[in-house]
C-alpha cells in the first residue's frame, strides 16, 4: 500500500465561504445502521488500498466497459492526487479506509476518530467531498466500532464476496470467482496486484457487462448517498497537505 490513507457544489459561496474550503462539514447520522456484507440491488466491485500505481489504468478499463466501481484508500503525492482526481470525475465513489490500513479493533474509537478526521480532511482538500462509505481494513470490525462509525455518518461496508488477490489467488481463481457474478454481489479486490488491474478486470469486466450484469458503485447497490457533503471544487495544494507527523502505515494509531 502507498503512504498513509487507505484510502468520498451544492454549497453557495455566502459569508461562511473561506471557512467551508478549509474544513470538513459537520457530522451527521449514517444513512443504513450496522455492517453491509451484499447489495441490496444490482452489482457492485470494490477496490481497496490505493491510491495506487495502477489506478488509472483500472479506472480507464472500467469504464470503456461501462460500469463504474468503488475505490476505498489514501493521499497527498501528486500522482496520487490526479489519480483520485481521474477516478472521481469517471464516475467512481471513493471511501474511506483509515489513514494508514489499520486493524479498528485493536484501538479505541478515540483512535478510529483521529484517522477518520485525517481522511476526511485529506478528501476535503484534493476532491471537496466527505466520504459516506468506510471499509474496515481486512473486514475488522466489532458492534461498539460500527455504531461510532455509523454515528459519524459512515456506511460500513464489507464485502460478500472475495476474489482473493490479496491472499495469492491465480488469475483464473480471481476470474472464474468475478465470472460467477450475480445480482446482490458485492465483491473484493485490491488495486494494488498488479495481475488484477492488468488481466482480471480486463478479462472478465466486459463480458459481464455484455451478459448484462448492472455493475455499479456501492452507494448505488445499497441505496445511499455516495458522500455526508460536496463543495463542488477541488482544493488548492498548500503546507497543510502533508503526511509528516501522521501515523505510517504500520506503525499504529
């Protein structure tokens, strides 16, 4: 996984502009309570840990298939910048995953709140949006977290199905897994295995498409909003956009 963030216009310019261009909105309830495992309609597949190497090359092959996906990961570098950017405008909803892929259970929802705060910042600044949609990192999670999580606004969203590339699946184990594709699927990838991106998707995306299943983003499967707020523009780069002085992947809370 790339550095930290594992990793989500309506608002009129009036008096309070400056201060909504510097800091994420207030919090609000989730829209679905609990731990979300399938789709309540159509398709979704989901990608984890990026933003990565791959993104745009995933995202590109995607969407000439015509479906759309869901990104959950993190940050700052330029290159990872453009490439949340350019999956964003194709149409794809990104969540969060925690600031640096770590295992909520081990913590405090104390320490949960603190990397929620530097994700939401971190997509505050690069896409003006708050992100809706949390994934615990390796599907971790306990009723005491989910309840926070949902009480910050977060749908928690696991998975129904795994295609296995993080674990060391073949490529045929990974297809013939996404070819068994039906409605209420909501399927686990990871945008950083290399043979995912570059013969998985591309093998196995259009023809589901062409056998016509809706393969669409998990807010569309469930039923929710995609985002908690969305300025409409994107931030300006400056000192604050920054991981120095954040918790490394690895290395705690």
């Amino acid at each position: 996984m790339v550095r930290s963030v594992a990793l989500l216009l309506l608002i009129t310019k009036l008096g309070v502009a400056s201060f909504l261009e510097t800091t994420t909105p207030a919090r609000q309830a989730s829209q679905i309570q609990g731990y979300q495992t399938a789709c309540t309609q159509n398709t979704a597949v989901t990608f984890d840990d990026g933003p990565y190497i791959y993104e745009q090359a995933l995202v590109n092959t995607i969407v000439a298939a015509g479906a759309k996906g869901t990104l959950f990961g993190c940050i700052y570098d330029d290159q990872n910048v453009q490439a949340l950017r350019h999956a964003y405008e194709s149409g794809f909803t990104i969540g969060s995953h925690t600031w640096n892929h770590y295992n909520i259970t081990l913590g405090t929802t104390d320490n949960l709140g603190h990397q929620l705060d530097l994700v939401e910042t971190a997509l505050w600044n690069i896409l003006g949006v708050k992100p809706a949609l949390f994934r615990p990192p390796y599907g971790a999670q306990n009723a005491e977290l989910v309840s926070y999580l949902n009480s910050r606004g977060y749908t928690v969203v696991g998975w129904s199905t795994d295609t296995q590339d993080s674990v060391g699946a073949t490529v045929a184990t990974s297809e013939g897994i996404l070819n068994a594709a039906t409605a209420g699927n909501l399927f686990l990838a990871h945008e950083t295995i290399q043979t995912t991106v570059q013969q998985v998707i591309p093998d196995t995306i259009p023809g589901l498409v062409a056998r016509g299943v809706n393969l669409v983003t998990v807010d569309q499967c469930l039923g929710v909003n995609p985002y908690q707020a969305v300025r409409g523009s994107y931030g300006e780069r400056d000192a604050s956009w920054t991981c120095q002085g954040t918790p490394a992947p690895g290395q705690g809370f």
